[in-house]
C-alpha cells in the first residue's frame, strides 16, 4: 500500500514595502535593509532598561509607533522612529542614555529575506496608520518618565 502525503508549501512572510508603503528611506547596505534618517523621519535611541516605562508613556500619549530593539556594542537599545517635526534638544536636555539620532543615521530594519537579522521589531510598522508620532510628543513622553524626573516627584 502507498501512501502519499499532501504537503502544502510554506507561505514565505508577507514583504513589507518599506518604501512604497511608509515612504521611508531605504536602501540595501552589506546584506542588510537599512532605513536613513532625514527628510522628516527621525529616530530616538533609549537604553533598554527605561524602555518598558517609555512605551507605556508612549502608549497613554497615543502616540506608539514603529519601534526597534537594537543591539549595539553597548548593549541594547529600543529606537522609536519619529516624525522629525522640530529641532533635536541638545544632549544635556534629554535623560541619560537617550539620544536624538542625527540625519544620516543608518537603522537597520527587519527582512523577511533575513528573519535572524539583528533588530527585531517591538511595535511593527502598520499599513493602516502609516503615520509616525512626532519628535516633541515622543520627547515629552520620555520626559515624564525619566529617573531624574520621578527622583523629583518623591
């Protein structure tokens, strides 16, 4: 007796368009897709150890948007992608270990073509609410919960 096996072929994951969907600046860099910073896309680097509190802050605002961990020879971080709608606050305004990530920046971005890639999406990017929250409601999110300023509120 033969028995014959129906094997469905797995779907490969759906490809996102980073370019045409959000309009994003991508390009392929040694492998890699890479989104560029500038042109009114901005990107915020917060150490992993504020980032839960961040997010939730992020979340009550209404203003969650796509965001990244990724690891650096630092360790690792959670990049919030921005509207880059106003000027970048100097360093010494922001709390530690959060940074405004200059134009030029290259992040890398998630693939279906490399699945293992380095960064992995926390908040994936929607089709349906291809907006991005703004630097200054980003900004003031993190505000509200840096250390500095709940070591100020006790």
């Amino acid at each position: 007796m033969r028995v014959e096996q129906h094997v469905v072929p797995q779907q490969p994951a759906p490809r996102v368009d980073y370019r045409g969907a959000f309009g994003w600046p991508v390009h392929w860099h040694e492998g890699g897709l890479r989104l560029v910073t500038g042109s009114g896309i901005g990107a915020v680097a917060v150490p992993k150890s504020l980032s839960d509190r961040v997010l939730e802050s992020v979340a009550r605002q209404g203003c969650a948007g796509p965001t990244l961990n990724v690891p650096t020879k630092h360790g690792m971080i959670v990049v919030l992608l921005v509207d880059a709608d106003v000027l970048a606050p100097g360093e010494t305004e922001l709390p530690p270990g959060v940074r405004v990530l200059t134009a030029g920046t290259a992040i890398p971005l998630p693939t279906e073509q490399r699945p293992n890639e380095i960064a992995r999406w926390v908040i994936p990017p929607d089709t349906s609410q291809r907006w991005l929250p703004s630097l200054a409601a980003v900004l003031t999110s993190i505000h509200t919960v840096s250390p500095a300023r709940l070591a100020a509120a006790v």
